[in-house]
C-alpha cells in the first residue's frame, strides 16, 4: 500500500514538474508586445495571478519598461502628438481658473501666512504655470508662497516641468528630492517622488491640485459570486491555496462566509500565445494585428485583498448582496487622500498638532458622481481606447476616480475638513466665470482663428452632453471645517474677502 502511495505521489510529482517545464518553456519563447510583459508574465509564472493593482504599478512606474517612467525624451505622453490631452493643454482659461479658486479659498480663509502649494501628478508643467502665471497677479497671496512642492515620479517629466518652470535655473539634489528655483519671482520649487516626502508643517497653510493623478493610482477589483455548495472556505495564500474547515479556529466566520455571496478578486493573467502578437518597437504601426499580453481572470478562492478591503465601506456590502456585482477599490487613493486632509485639518486623534485648519485641495479627475466604478480600467494609446493588457509600459492605463470613497478617506482621516461636490467640470468652470475669461481673450486677439480657437477650446471644456469633457470629468474641493456655514467658491459659494 504504501509503496502505492509512493509511486502515485511521484507521478503526481513528475506531472506537475512537467507542466511547469511546459509552462517555463511556453513564457521563453513566446513572443512578448514588449519586455515589461515578459517580466510580469514570468513574475505571473513564479508567483501565479497577480491584482490589478500589481499590474498597473509595474506598467505605468517600473524603473525598466514603465509608461511614465522610461519614457525617451523625444516622447511625449501628453498633447496631440502624445497618447491622451488634458484640459490645461486645451485651454489657459483651465489653470488660471484653478489658480484663481485658491486665490479666493485663501482670502475667505482670512488670508493666513506661509502658503504652499502642492501638485501631484503635474503632467508637463502647464497647470502650475498656469496658476503661477495668474496667482503672480495678486500680490497679497503671491507674497505668501514659502515654496511649491511638486509630485512626481517620473524623471523624465519632471525635467519637462523643470524647464517650463524655472527655465535655465539650476536644478540639485536634495534629502526629500530635486530642487530649483520658479521663474515667478522668488520661489522655490521642490520635486518629491511621494507625498510622503513633502514636509508637515502644522503652521504652513498647504493648497493641493490634483489633477488627473487619482485615475491612474493602482486599483483592485473583486466581483460578487453566489455561494459555494460546501461548508468550507478556501483563502488563497501566498504558498497557494489554504481550506478552512467549517468550525476552524483560523477562521471564525468561515461557515457564515458560504451561507452569502463572496467576493472574488478579478486577477490578471497571461493570455493563450497568439500569432498575432508582436515585437515592433512601435506599436501603434501593429494596432490591427495586435492581441492583449495578459486578460482578467476570476480568482478561486478568496485572497486577502477580496477578504478585506470590500469590507471597508458600506456602499461595497450593500452590493455584495447582489450575485455578479462588480466593485473597483483603490487603497492607494485613500491613502493619499487621508495624508492631504490631515495636512489641512489635522489627524482626528491630535487635533492639537493644528490648533487651527487651514488650506485646501482641489480635486479634478473622471468618474461616477455618486456610484461605485465597475470594469472601468482602460488604456490609451494615440488618443484611442485600447485594451490596458496591451502593450505593457507603451500605453497608459487609468480607472475611474470613485468620488465618494474619497469623500469617506477624508471624512474618516480628519475631523478638521468637510467636503463639497464632486460636481461637473463644466458647471464647475461656468460658476469660476469661464466664458467671461474667455471673451477677454476673444478680445485681446488679433486674428479670427485664435479666436475660434479660444471658443472651441472652452467648449471642448464646457460641453456637458453625451460624452464632453463638461460632464465625464468632476471637481471635489476638501476645505477646512465651517459646519457647513459657506460653501467654496464654484460649488454654490461667493467671493468673500
């Protein structure tokens, strides 16, 4: 009998060794759109299925094959000639309206001193030249900037930034990252590659713009599955799957978990090789020959991540009840979100490190107003949406923003902030006196086709119907707490000074 055993067991063995050569062999010699798909789909082979989250981190950040980290200095990601265009390369008007919003946020907030401006994800520079540009108008504030604090990873753009910035001003090394000095009079400008780089400062009174930064932070996605016939639960583990048996002290809610729908993380892995694939250095020539690296796959067991983190909130456990239901989370969001709040308003179990909350964050990406994002994750690549498993590192991959959860990363960190909107771009900018810009440029303008350029700018910023900028992209402002006695400027306030 035993011998038996020992001879099926190393069969087993021989089997499974195969499979793995197999498989080995398969990821070798397959042919890979790009390098950066080879390393995830070996990783992929060592350590089986990974989240979306992993995916996206290596696509748009690995230091070797990243879309915005190694990207050549001739490319450009942004504008017409790059991937994808964002509202202050369509128009001016866009950040000098931002920079005009906190201008009025620190004049209703009584004018406070030591100012600092911060920008995560700042593209190529525009929008901070932009408000620079404006805010260098009113003295009174502009006098206040200590410094402007730049969030950034890729050190291709923030040369970029750089030179539209500070021009041929000198750029070091320092503890927290790079620094150099503002075109704008005399500020100082400083690249951090984390939030968590940029000084706290309980007596600064710190502004942030994110603009299209929360749309591209990593993302996990679990969906919604009837419940198993069996009373037992399988959690998958780092070294595989592990079975908890109903009454196991591992897992006290084990045999409730069954009697319920479950979450399930949606993870990727590699896709069957295909002879359509291949290894150009410019994609975009292959596009109609192409197929996907990797695909979503339904896990088969709960992970950590699908145990936890649609537990977080209500909103995720009310639709759990529905079988099929699908659900995108971003711990990442929450984190930086809760790190900017507790700049603003102080952390709720030290209010006395902030005696007084001050500053505030304006936030403007694409996303559902009031509803939880599901299967939104996309690539873009020369202006039009393409699979995000194609081409790892050469095209850029984004989510839908989940307002509301942002809402409730802010509320939860911080007793010293409340929120307001989000609201649309559009009425947004309309409030901000968008048109009214618009036509002292008009005005300004000498030739007819820069004026049909400013209105066709505007309302590509403005439009709300069907699919417009107006309407997809939405403004949430995070202010210190009043009780709800004024609104800000844009979303229902007025100017108060």
């Amino acid at each position: 009998m035993l011998q038996r055993l020992v001879v099926r067991d190393a069969a087993r063995i021989l089997r499974s060794h195969g499979r793995i050569c197999s498989r080995a062999a398969s990821i070798g010699t397959r042919q890979w759109s790009t390098p950066l798909a080879k390393t995830i789909a070996e990783a992929i082979q060592t350590t089986g299925p990974i989240s979306i989250a992993a995916y996206m981190r290596q696509c748009l950040t690995n230091p070797e094959g990243g879309y915005y980290t190694t990207q050549s200095a001739h490319k450009d990601q942004f504008g017409t000639k790059g991937d994808f265009i964002t509202s202050p390369e369509i128009s001016q008007v866009f950040g000098e309206l931002c920079g005009l919003w906190f201008v009025a946020e620190w004049m209703t907030q009584g004018r406070p001193q030591g100012v600092e401006l911060v920008e995560l994800g700042p593209g190529r520079g525009t929008l901070m030249d932009d408000m620079l540009r404006t805010i260098r108008n009113f003295k009174p504030f502009a006098s206040t900037i200590q410094s402007v604090y730049m969030v950034e990873a890729s050190p291709s753009l923030r040369e970029k930034q750089k030179t539209l910035l500070c021009g041929d001003a000198p750029i070091q090394e320092i503890e927290i990252g790079y620094q150099s000095q503002s075109k704008y009079a005399d500020i100082t400008i400083t690249w951090c590659e984390d939030i968590r780089l940029v000084p706290k400062d309980a007596s600064k009174t710190p502004f942030f713009i994110a603009h299209e930064f929360f749309d591209a932070l990593p993302i996990h996605a679990f969906q919604s599955v009837a419940p198993a016939s069996n009373q037992s639960t399988v959690i998958q583990g780092l070294n595989g799957p592990i079975e908890i048996k109903q009454g196991s002290s591992q897992l006290v809610s084990a045999s409730k978990l069954t009697n319920e729908p479950q979450w399930r993380e949606l993870l990727v892995t590699p896709t069957q090789p295909s002879s359509t694939i291949t290894t150009s250095s410019r994609p975009e020539l292959n596009k109609r020959t192409e197929s996907p690296d990797f695909q979503l796959s339904t896990a088969k067991a709960s992970t950590p991540s699908s145990l936890l983190l649609p537990e977080t909130s209500p909103r995720y456990k009310e639709l759990k009840r529905q079988p099929n239901s699908v659900i995108e989370i971003s711990p990442e969001s929450a984190s930086y979100t809760a790190d900017i709040v507790r700049r603003i308003g102080g952390p709720i179990q030290t209010q006395s490190s902030k005696s007084y909350p001050t500053g505030a964050a304006l936030i403007i990406d694409y996303g559902p107003a009031s509803t939880v994002p599901a299967s939104s994750l996309r690539g873009i690549r020369a202006h039009e949406l393409v699979s995000p498993f194609l081409a790892p590192g050469q095209v850029d991959i984004s989510a839908d923003v989940d307002f509301l959860a942002l809402v409730e990363a802010a509320l939860n960190a911080s007793e010293g902030v409340e929120a307001y909107g989000p609201v649309e771009q559009g009425a947004w900018l309309q409030e901000m006196g968008v048109h009214e810009r618009a036509d002292m440029l008009i005005k300004a303008a000498d030739a007819s086709a820069d004026k049909e350029l400013i209105r066709k700018a505007v309302l590509r910023l403005t439009e709300r119907g069907g699919g417009g900028m107006g309407k997809l992209y939405k403004v949430l402002a995070i202010v210190p707490e009043s009780g709800g006695k004024r609104r800000p400027l844009g979303f229902g306030g007025r100017l108060e000074s």
